[in-house]
C-alpha cells in the first residue's frame, strides 16, 4: 500500500476532487477522488483495461491503481484551505491506502461489489508535467508556456489517429476537447539545462473517460452527452 502527499488540489468540479500528490519517492501522480456510482465505475474499468500494453498506442492517461476511501475523510481534505494553496510547508495532508478498503485487482471487477455510498473511489494515474492542452494554446494566462503550431499540430493529427483506433474498436470517446487531452513535455537528452528548440517535444494523453461507451452499450447514436461547446454539431441538430 501506499500513502500519496497531497500537494494541490486542481479542481473540484461535479462531484470529482482532481488532486496533485506524490508518493514517498518524491513522484508525482494524479489523484481523482470520484462518487461511488455506475459511471465512475465505468471510467475505471475503462482506465484498466486500456492500461494494457497492447492499447499503449492510443496515448490514454497511464492507470496505476486505485482504492476507495470514506467519505468523511475527503470532506476534511477538501475542508483544508491549505490544499487550495499548494503550500507543501503547511499542507500535511494525506492519502493513505493503508486505511482504505483496498479494492485494487487487476480488472476492477469487485468494484461493483462495493455499493456504499458513504465511500468514494481514488484512481490514481500518472501526472504530464504540461498541462492540459486548453492552457497550453487557448488560454492568455499560460502564454509564455503556449505550443506554438508546430507543436500543436501533429498532437491534433495523433488525437484524430486515436479516435479512428476507438472507431475500429467500436468505441467513442464522447467527451474530447482540450481540457481532457494532457501535455507531456519531453526533453530528448533528459536534460533540462541549455535547453535548445530542437532538445524538447511534447507527447499527449487522452483523459476522462466517464463518458466513454462501446457500441453495444449506446442505445443511440445522438444521446447528447459531453460538455456542451464540444458535442458535434451534428448530434446538437436531434
């Protein structure tokens, strides 16, 4: 088991507390604290199965394990104003798996077992050191970290690659826009000194799949589901 010291908190939106956190040796993860319900459970099995070798192509968030917690227990990290800060000197907040119902199998089958609504699932997955990409070209306030369209363009090409492998697996996504595709900066000679143009490029991983459905589980082809500036429009004319 581990324990994950909560650096930040990233955001707290629908039910799903986003923290920064790292683990003894000094490793950075993301921890996704998610209701105990049926699409959460989705998204994990999902996370777990594309964490197989052979799905390593399609670029989704690396799975590392997952846990579930007391309710009570996240109400005090969320309580925490230190959190919201980052301060690691005064946030000595945890979250110990130790003292968790361990539910970490392989599939996440016995996921379905646990039906208490007073217990919250944590999927703890590898953090990108670069954001997400709606920071790194969209928004003003990273412009000194922005991609420039050299680098966006072959991220756009590849994302396009991995929606017609999804397609080929009869599968869909349902939810990609900037904020669910995150940056991976790579420096080539892994060093960070004297870093020249020509030393860096940046990778991406595809997130959230909440709302991720195989074919045979979407009763229609134009449920409006997704965050509502990116549905296509062709499912906004039903």
């Amino acid at each position: 088991m581990d324990e994950y010291k909560i650096k930040k908190k990233l955001s707290d939106n629908y039910g799903r507390l986003v923290l920064l956190v790292e683990d003894k040796d000094k490793k950075s993860f993301i921890c996704k604290i998610l209701t105990n319900d049926k699409n959460s459970k989705k998204e994990l099995k999902n996370l777990i199965r594309f964490s197989q070798e052979k799905y390593s192509h399609l670029n989704i968030i690396k799975y590392r394990k997952h846990f579930m917690v007391d309710q009570k227990d996240i109400d005090l990290l969320i309580n925490n104003s230190n959190i919201d800060n980052g301060n690691n000197s005064n946030c000595n907040k945890s979250i110990n798996s130790n003292n968790s119902t361990n539910s970490n199998n392989n599939d996440g089958s016995n996921i379905d077992t646990i039906n208490d609504s007073n217990k919250r699932i944590c999927i703890v997955t590898d953090y990108y050191n670069y954001n997400d990409l709606s920071k790194v070209y969209f928004n003003d306030t990273y412009r000194n970290n922005c991609l420039s369209t050299r680098d966006f363009l072959p991220i756009f090409l590849r994302v396009l690659i991995v929606l017609a492998e999804f397609e080929k697996l009869d599968c869909f996504h349902r939810d990609i826009k900037p904020e669910n595709i995150f940056i991976q900066k790579v420096y080539i000679d892994g060093d960070k000194k004297n870093i020249k143009e020509n030393n860096v490029y940046y990778d991406f991983f595809i997130g959230d799949f909440g709302a991720f459905k195989e074919i045979s589980t979407v009763c229609s082809y134009t449920n409006a589901i997704g965050t509502n500036s990116f549905i296509a429009p062709v499912i906004k004319l039903f």
